[in-house]
C-alpha cells in the first residue's frame, strides 16, 4: 500500500512504516509496471488456498495531474461513477495492454492484465480527490498530508485488510479472503491437481434464497401483483430496533438520561453463529431445532413478556415497558410470521412453546463469520489499545479512558471508525439492492450473482445481536425494576439518578450483573453513549409532539437533526 504525491517535481510513493519510495514512472501505465516489478508492494494471504493482497496505490491531487487525471469528476462523471472510456489516461493503458475492471476508471479503479499460470498481474487505484473514502466512516482522512494518510490506511490494511473499495466492499472481500470458494484437491491418478469446493466457504456459485428471504423486486417474487405488500407472513423481517416508549411519572421524577452502546454489536452477533452454507430446503410442519440455520414461520404472539423464563427461574415483569423482542419496532407480534433462527430460538429461551408451520433450512452449515469476527474484534482492541483504553479496566477507569479517547490520536480515531463501518457495512452488503443500472422489479441485479449475496446471513447475525440485546434488558430489569426508555440498533436508554452509567448499571465489588450489560471494551460490552437531562428528553418530545420519539437517536449530544450518520 502506498500514497503516491509529487513534491517539487519528484513523485514519492509513501508506504507503511514511514518508507518512502522515488516514483520514476513518467505514466500512469509506467507506474503500474513500476509497482509490480519494483515497488514490491501487496499483503499476504489471509488463508491457505487464498490469494495474495493486489498492491494499493492511492493518488494524491498532485499525484492525478503529474500523470493526466482530473483532479475532481464532473457530475456526469461522479454519477457514471467512473471517467469516460474515451479519456486519454484510459486509453494510454489499453494500448500498454492494461485493461479495467467492467466498473471501469472510477474511484476505486482495477487494473489488470489477465493472469499467467498463478501469477497474477493487477493493482487497484484509490482516489480520495473522487471520494473514494466516504467522509462518513473516513472522516477527513482524504485531506491528509501523504505520509499521515499512508498511516492511517496502513494501520487498517495490517490489521484488517488492504482496502478493495468502500468499507462495505472490504468487509464483504474479508468474508471471502478468510474463506476462499475453491482450493486445489490432492493430486489425481496423474498427479494432477483440479480446483474444488473450499469446505466452510461459501463456493463460487450464487444460490438463491428461499421467497420470504428475498427482498421485494426480486426474480423470485416476479409473479406477485405489481403493488402487492408483503406481511409478515411472506416476508422474513430481521432488523435492528427502532423502539421508543413515554416515560413513566417516576422516571420522570428522575435527573437524567444516559444513552449505553454495544461496542461492536454485530460482529458479537456474528461471533459462534451457525450459519448456511449452501442452497435451503423448505420443510412443512418441522419440529424446530435451535442448531439448524433458516427462516421458519411460526406463530409468536403467545410469548408473553409479563412472565418470562430467566435463567432457570420465572420473573414477572412490566410487559408494558418492553419491547417485544420478536419485532424491530417492538410490537407485540399479531399472528405468524417468519423469523430467523437465533429469534425463535429466544422464544423458547424465554419459556415458550414453539410450532412452526413451515421453514426454509440449510442443512449444509457452518461458522463462516468466525474468522472474520475474530480479524475485526484483533483489529479493533489493538487500535483502541494504542488509543489508551485497554481491555480489563475496572467500570470507572475504562469510561475515564474512553473520555475524549478520539483526541489522543485523531488518525487512529479515524482507523476506529472505518473498522466499525466494516462490520456494518459488511453485512449490508450480503443484501445489497439494486443500485440504478436501469433495474426494473422482478429482473435480477449485479449484487445476486455474487455467492456472497446471502440475505439470510444478514438476517441471522440481526437477529442474534437484537435477541442478544434484549437478552441483556430482561436481566437488568429482572434484576434492577429499571426498563430502557429507548433503544436505537444497539444502543439503550435509560433514567437515573445520576449522568454515569455507574448510575444505574448494578455492579457489586467491580463485578457486573451475570448476563446483563458489562462496562468494558471488548465487543459485546458496553460504553457509555452519552447523557441528556430528563428535562431535554421531555422537551424535545414535546417541541415534535412525539410522546414516542426515539430519544436513543440524539442522546450523544443532545443535537435533534436528520442527518444521516451513515449507521
């Protein structure tokens, strides 16, 4: 990985670890060739049968005009998401014998000659000046001098992987780089060796989902009517929470709110999740079975929430100031519908008789997030623990550290942040829609006919993190009588006394609440998200005439936009 800059004249390419190479290549074909015979630049394999990371070349405004590039796309260009193929620069590398990946020269630019025997030959381009690094989750990375941006993107290519493209891409390229579809197999009656399937990938072929799986506009649901809307009796509907409720009289009585988050929740959702391998097959009336991955329809709307199993004891609680954990919005489910796995596992988790009706399961399946979970969980702790917050800090240290943890190494912040839109970004990608292309509903698009394209490992890793979430808010309120005011994805709002998490989190001797929400660093833990006086919480509510406003989405400081964070 290298920035290349001109500076007086001369092209220096910056790399990780503070080197920095002379550039003599005085075109933008020359420097491909340099790169690959001379820089030495790339990354090792992640796994066995994998490939070597291509080399990484992001290009500097100065960097773009030295070898005949716009510095900025027009609009039509930005648009397009790439420079016409007519462009002198492109057309400079066709007849050096370069050619472009079918999204041809955009910010992300491929290029490549087609591979001799094992060998292959191929660089990928970053262009920050075109926005190749999305401001939401690099921040002002594209900005920095060459040798703190080859900084910042070398920390994340050692830790996590040399970027492919947006952080969403990387996630999904990380999956695959962990799990590679095909390996050789052992040498055949001629000593030959043959490509095959790669046990625990996800093989090179896409599969379809089963139809409650599919988002709308898919080929699989082409014969619906136009206009059709599909209940939850058609449609798998797996997504965070989005759940606000009015305070009671004695929240009310109470200081503040304090907002808790879920360091890293989806990765923790992904971690020793059983996942599908391969295609699924639809059973009528099974006997539901917590170990097999799919999608069942069953009826939920008995599991009631005043008398639940916690534990191996019974609790009563306040139905009324939980969510149901069943659906994204928190309402109480009304008949069947189609859930993932890990949330009808909840139900008899919480005491409840469950009977499907009808189920689309894999029974080839396996940990195929493990690996990647793991890579990103390495990369996240070391990151922090440059950054000063350390794993096992007692409550009041790890929140003192985490107090301004950005400004101690706003580079390294930086890092944090692109790690984080990994995971997100990762598994949104495993059902990317159609963007553009001139789709019509009912026609397939790009993204399905990759195998990575699996909407029902999304739905299940969503479905862990919320179950795992409310898992928590029943055993804190089992334990404490205290119930989240609201809760956005994986963060929590609660009333307490006072504007620390330590306010209203039990804790006896530095020890926390078995099973419930634990301080600490780590994914799966929690930190403190931030703390608004109840007064504001009531004020805002008031001023939208919103008694159900989801305080959880501005309890970070206070500010009530639409912006959008990117989440």
């Amino acid at each position: 990985m290298a920035v290349v800059d001109v500076e007086d004249g001369q092209v220096r390419a910056y790399c990780t670890g503070g080197l920095v190479l002379d550039v003599p290549a005085k075109s933008l074909a020359a420097l491909v060739d340099w790169t690959l015979a001379e820089a030495k630049l790339g990354q090792p394999k992640l796994s066995g049968p994998g490939k070597d990371a291509d080399p990484l070349l992001v290009l500097t405004e100065a960097a773009l005009d030295r070898y005949g590039l716009p510095v900025t796309l027009t609009d039509e260009e930005r648009l397009a998401g790439r420079i016409p193929e007519g462009h002198k620069a492109v057309k400079q590398l066709a007849r050096a014998h370069w050619k472009l990946t079918k999204r041809g020269f955009g910010p992300w630019a491929r290029i490549y000659r087609p591979a001799q025997g094992s060998e292959r030959a191929c660089v990928q381009l970053c262009i920050p000046s075109w926005h190749a690094l999305d401001t939401r989750h690099w921040g002002h990375a594209g900005q920095l001098p060459p040798a703190e941006l080859a900084r910042v993107l070398g920390v994340y290519a050692s830790r996590v992987m040399t970027p492919r493209g947006s952080t969403a891409v990387t996630g999904l390229e990380l999956m695959t780089a962990l799990h590679p579809p095909t390996r050789a197999s052992q040498p055949d009656a001629a000593g030959r060796r043959h490509s095959e399937r790669n046990p625990g990938s996800l093989g090179q072929d896409p599969v379809d989902c089963a139809p409650c799986e599919a988002p709308d506009g898919h080929p699989l649901l082409a014969a619906l009517p136009r206009f059709h809307v599909r209940g939850p009796a058609e449609k798998l509907f797996e997504e965070a929470y989005d759940w606000a409720r009015p305070m009671t009289d004695d929240e009310c009585m109470l200081r503040y709110l304090v907002g808790i988050d879920v360091n890293m929740a989806f990765a923790a959702g992904a971690n020793g999740l059983t996942v599908g391998l391969g295609a699924p097959t639809r059973v009528e009336r099974p006997a539901f079975d917590a170990k097999l991955p799919g999608s069942w329809l069953v009826d939920l709307s008995h599991v009631d929430l005043s008398r639940v199993k916690v534990g191996k004891e019974w609790a009563e609680l306040d139905a009324s100031l939980l969510p149901s954990p069943f659906t994204p919005k928190g309402e109480r489910p009304e008949g069947p519908a189609w859930y993932a796995t890990p949330t009808v596992a909840y139900a008899k988790e919480l005491g409840y008789e469950v009977r499907p009706v009808e189920a689309w399961v894999r029974y080839e399946n396996g940990r195929y997030l493990d690996g990647w979970y793991q890579r990103l969980r390495d990369a996240y702790l070391a990151t922090m623990s440059d950054l000063g917050v350390d794993a096992d800090r007692t409550p009041d240290d790890f929140l003192a550290a985490m107090d301004g943890y950005r400004s101690r190494d706003p580079e390294l912040a930086i890092v944090v942040s692109a790690m984080k839109a990994t995971v997100k970004g990762g598994l949104g990608k495993l059902r990317e829609r159609p963007r553009g292309e001139g789709w019509k509903p009912g026609q397939p698009w790009r993204a399905l006919s990759r195998p990575t394209w699996r909407p029902d490992i999304r739905a299940a890793v969503i479905s862990r993190t919320r179950i795992n979430l409310h898992r928590k808010i029943v055993k804190h309120a089992a334990f404490t009588g205290q119930y989240p005011i609201a809760i956005l994805s994986d963060c929590v709002v609660y009333a307490a006394a006072g504007p620390s998490p330590l306010d209203f989190l039990p804790y006896r001797d530095g020890k926390s609440l078995p099973g419930g929400f634990k301080l600490g660093v780590n994914p799966g833990l929690v930190k403190h998200e931030g703390t608004q006086s109840v007064l504001w919480g009531e004020e805002v509510r008031e001023r939208f005439d919103a008694p159900e406003l989801n305080l959880a989405r501005y309890i970070k400081d206070g500010t009530v936009t639409d912006a959008d964070s990117g989440e």
